[in-house]
C-alpha cells in the first residue's frame, strides 16, 4: 500500500533526534556540526541562513553529500550534521536520507524560524 507524504515525513521525525534551538547553538558554537539548509535559494536570499551553513535544496541533497561524489562537501566529515527548512519536514526526510546514507549523528533542528526565534545568528543569504 502506497505511503502519504505524512507517514514519510511522520517516520522520518521517529528516525532522526529532533533537537531544540539551544542545542543546536550549542553545537555550533563548539564547531562540532555541520548544518545543512535544504531550503530553496530564493528562500535563503529572503530570511538568510544558519552562519556557515551548507545552502543544499533538498532536490540535490543525495547528489551532494554520498560519500563517494566528487562533489560532496568536505565540511560533511563533522561529527553531526544538523538539517533545517522552513518548517521541518524537508530537514526530517533529509535526515533520514543522511541516515541511509551512513552519516551517524544526524539532527533536525526544523525550521530556520525555530533558530531565529532561539535568538540565533543569521547570515546573509
């Protein structure tokens, strides 16, 4: 039986920590993580991003972090990888697929919004 964009999205959140804004600048600040923003590039150009994170739309995620891609970033050898959207949905499906594809500490922080409202950093997308 086919599976809902809910059920994918709701087996993603049960597979991938979801962590809270504290944490996540917590991380950051150590320089212990690596995050991923799976927004589009206009989205990102409009709010900002993450300070140092990795701009990848989540149309090209698989293409630009398996290990074996020429074109995979060498930024992703951090410890964790932390991933974001607007609300959490695309940073949860990602997750999984980091998962999948053999990355070990993966985290959703959800949406940028959660970030900004945690009285994080933003840099100029």
């Amino acid at each position: 039986m086919p599976k809902t964009v809910k059920e994918m999205v709701a087996a993603a959140n049960a597979a991938v920590p979801r962590i809270s804004a504290a944490e996540a600048q917590a991380l950051h600040a150590k320089g212990e993580a690596v995050f991923i923003d799976l927004r589009e590039a206009a989205e990102i150009t409009a709010s900002g991003k993450v300070p140092g994170a990795l701009p990848i739309p989540r149309g090209l995620l698989e293409f630009r972090v398996d290990p074996e891609s020429p074109a995979r970033d060498p930024a992703l050898g951090k410890p964790v990888v932390i991933t974001y959207c607007a609300s959490g949905g695309r940073a949860a499906l990602a997750g999984q697929v980091l998962q999948e594809l053999g990355y070990g500490d993966v985290r959703n922080l959800g949406g940028f919004k959660d970030w900004v409202e945690g009285g994080g950093q933003v840099e100029k997308g």
